[in-house]
C-alpha cells in the first residue's frame, strides 16, 4: 500500500473511489508496518487462504479483536461506577446489559485462546489499549463502534475460512455481536436495527479501524495483516456535520485527483464523485457508515489506497 504522502501518486493516472471510515492513527508497534505487505508462513499442514491468510491468522485476528473489547469494557465500568450511567439516563437493565457484554467479550476471548492453542499454534496477547475514556455516554458511543466493527469483522472474515469447525465457532460468536451491537445501540437511543442486512469488512479494513485505540502489542503478537493509511474527512461548514447531502473535504491528495467516493453502509456500497476534494455524501445511507479510498468501484483490499 502506498504511503500517505504518496496517495496523489497512486490516482495520478486512475480514478479513485472512497468508502466511510474514521481516520486512524499509524499502525501500533508490533503490527505489520503501512506499504508493507504482510508475510507470514502457514502453520503446518494448514494451507493459506487465497488472501494469504490462514485460519489460524483469522482466529487470532478475531482473539485480537475480542481482547480488545474485553479491555473496553473491564476498563470502562472499572472507571465509571453505575449510578453514572444512571445518571446518564440509563436504566439498571440497560447498565447490566452492558455488564453483559462484557463479560460475554470475555468469554469469547477464552474459546478463541483454547481454538488456538488446540491446533498447535500461539495465541496473540492482549495489547496496550487507549481508549480516551470521559465519561458513560462516551463510552456507550465507542461501545457503538467497536460492536459495529465487531460484527462487519466476523461477516468479512467467514468467507475466507476453510475449516468447517473453525467457521462454525466464528458464526457462534458472530450471532452475540449482532445482539451486542443491538443492545449498545438501544443504550445509545439509537433505532435497535437500522437495516435489514449488515455491512462486512475485510481484515485489513477492520484492523484499521480497530488500530486506532492500540497503542502497542508484546513481541510476537503481531498480526499477520497491515492497516491502511489514514485518510481524514472535515465539513467546509464547521459543525455541520456528516449529514446525507453535505459535502466532506479530504485533505488527501489522492482526492485533488480524479477521483469518486464509495460510501459502504448496511444499505449497500454508495459511489459518488469527488470534485477538487469535495465529496457529496450520498442519500439512504443506513446503520453503520464506512469510508475508503479506492482505485475503483470495489472495497477489496486489492483495490483500496486509503482507509
């Protein structure tokens, strides 16, 4: 992947497309480093997916993950008490489905440790997390994202599996995140399901969204899986917002080129035209909405420069 100074590079001579996505930070230590594509060796007798990776990369991409969101919530309710999420307009039932939620993060965390090491392999460990914590309706907003990558992570993660009982043990845990993220919407007064499918995201797209609130890894628990480079969207309008209709300005110079925007939300992938760095966010956008620049009409990660 190219580097963010060289995205103008990238779209010199093709046309570039975008999909929504928060901006990130760089890559945390102990990942595979931006415009490096990652290498790695299956485990014996386990063959490479036809994206390289194996299905013991997914599993310990998915024990990432789950680490992750049980660190969230062990701090989260390790730093606010109850009676501030009450105070915050939640109910008790809401507040222990949250306690809920976290411990089930943590049980999936031991079933994916067992999965691992029962085929011979080393399970990832938790990392060092920042997650910017101010107070309970911050936490329940980050709880809204992390559940949504969650599940859009198990959905663009189970094609690429080849073991049926590796699969089966995916889709168990992905059926609890899709309660998990109906739960933490309803908490947040958001509609409880905004659409009748879910969008799914590539590791990489997933990775690069999550990476955002690691700050390093231990030694040999790097993924086998790069993010993408940043990009970063603003309104030209301040507090305008990320409203359907408005337009967003990238700073990137992929987007100065020729380029158009894929908006992918759980009501499909949306493409719109980029204009000197504008870009029109599309009508009937649903759930969920993600942004990645591309080299065309695809959120592949073949086909991403930017996300």
């Amino acid at each position: 992947m190219p580097n963010y100074d060289n995205l103008g590079d990238a779209c010199e001579d093709t046309e570039c497309f975008c999909a929504v996505k928060p901006s990130q930070k760089a890559a945390p230590q102990g990942t595979a480093p931006q415009g490096q594509e990652p290498q790695g060796q299956a485990p014996q007798g386990q063959a490479p997916s036809n994206n390289g990776l194996t299905d013991i990369d997914i599993l310990n991409f998915a024990l990432t993950a789950e680490h992750l969101e049980s660190a969230f919530y062990a701090q989260g309710f390790a730093k606010f008490p109850a009676a501030q999420f009450k105070a915050a307009g939640l109910t008790d039932g809401d507040v222990q489905a949250l306690q809920s939620i976290g411990n089930s993060e943590s049980t999936h965390v031991s079933a994916l440790l067992s999965a691992i090491a029962s085929q011979g392999a080393e399970p990832v460990q938790p990392c060092t997390y920042q997650f910017n914590f101010t107070d309970p309706k911050a936490m329940i907003a980050t709880a809204r994202t992390l559940e949504a990558v969650g599940l859009s992570a198990y959905l663009g993660a189970a094609p690429l599996i080849q073991s049926r009982d590796v699969l089966n043990a995916a889709t168990t845990i992905a059926t609890i995140e899709a309660r998990h993220q109906t739960l933490v919407r309803v908490a947040s007064g958001a509609v409880p399901v905004p659409a009748s499918f879910d969008t799914p995201l590539g590791p990489r797209a997933v990775f690069t969204l999550a990476s955002s609130f690691i700050q390093s890894c231990p030694q040999g628990s790097n993924l086998n899986i790069a993010p993408f480079p940043p990009i970063q969207f603003t309104t030209p309008a301040p507090g305008a917002g990320t409203q359907q209709g408005n337009f967003l300005v990238s700073a990137s110079p992929c987007l100065l080129s020729r380029p158009s925007s894929n908006f992918a939300s759980c009501g499909g992938n949306q493409f719109s035209t980029l204009a000197n760095g504008n870009c029109q966010v599309p009508q009937n956008l649903v759930g969920e909405v993600f942004v990645l620049v591309t080299n065309q009409q695809s959120v592949t990660d073949g086909a991403v420069i930017a996300g």
